[in-house]
C-alpha cells in the first residue's frame, strides 16, 4: 500500500514538475492525503488526472490573484480546491462511483461568507456529494484579494 502511493507520487510529481515550486511545497501529498480524507482512494491510472487537477487549480488561483505562486496564506485553500476539481472531474468522466464513498459524514448545513448550502438527511448521495464538492472548490476564493497584486 505505502509502495503504491510513493508510486502515484512520482507519477504526480513528474507531471507536476513543469512548475517545480507545486512539489517542493509538498501539494501533491497534501492533495493525495485530503482526497482520502474525502473517502477517495487514488490508484497509479488516476496520477495524470489529480496532476491536472493540482496543475489547473493552481493556474486558476495564480491568475486570479495575479502572482507567480500560491501565496502561503491560500495553501489550505489551493489543496481543498484541487482536491474538489479533481472530484469533480472524475465524477464528470464517469470515473468515480460516489456509491462507493462514505457520505454519512458529511454535514446537513454549511454557511461560509454569504454562501449557504443545506439539504435534508434524505437527499441523494448524489445530492451530497455536489454540495461538498461545491463547497471544497469554493474555498478560499473570499481571500484572494487579500494576496492580489495590480497587473501592468
């Protein structure tokens, strides 16, 4: 097990080493760790996806806030939201069976800034399991202005 996710971590760092500061920050473990936590097993046919998706959120993150890094103070955000595209897009590709994760965690309510997300104990896995994706690639967008440079 612990020899299979070093391999996945290779695999992910090759792919994501064309922006060498994403490995040496340690995103891809962070990502892999938070997508178990989530309840999602990655194997080694999954590392070009959860490359992408480290790759993408970074990019989106960087061109928002106009730096050429994700800034310290958006670390835990950056791997929420990577973590949450790369769910979302093997959800979209038909790559992910959520029958399989544990969704019986996952919280009634959630409010976050002037964002609320509720639904009742007898909403599909389906249902559950978009809100919490929503809520992971949403989190932290509140704080980019925080680290936003002017662009000239």
């Amino acid at each position: 097990m612990a020899e299979e996710r070093e391999e996945l971590l290779k695999k992910i760092s090759a792919t994501v080493s064309r922006k060498a500061c994403l490995v040496e920050d340690g995103f891809p473990e962070y990502v892999l760790s938070r997508l178990e936590a989530a309840g999602y097993k990655a194997d080694v046919n999954d590392a070009f996806a959860i490359a992408f998706g480290i790759l993408a959120a970074d990019e989106d993150i960087c061109n928002a806030c106009n730096q050429r890094a994700i800034p310290n103070g958006l670390f835990m955000a950056a791997v929420d939201q990577m973590a949450g595209r790369i769910l979302n897009d093997m959800y979209s590709a038909g790559r992910l069976d959520i029958e399989t994760l544990d969704l019986s965690g996952i919280v009634t309510s959630v409010k976050e800034g002037d964002t609320a997300v509720s639904f009742d104990k007898d909403a599909s896995d389906a249902d559950k399991f978009t809100a919490a994706v929503s809520i992971m690639m949403n989190h932290g967008k509140d704080k980019y202005a925080c680290y936003r440079r002017l662009r000239w």
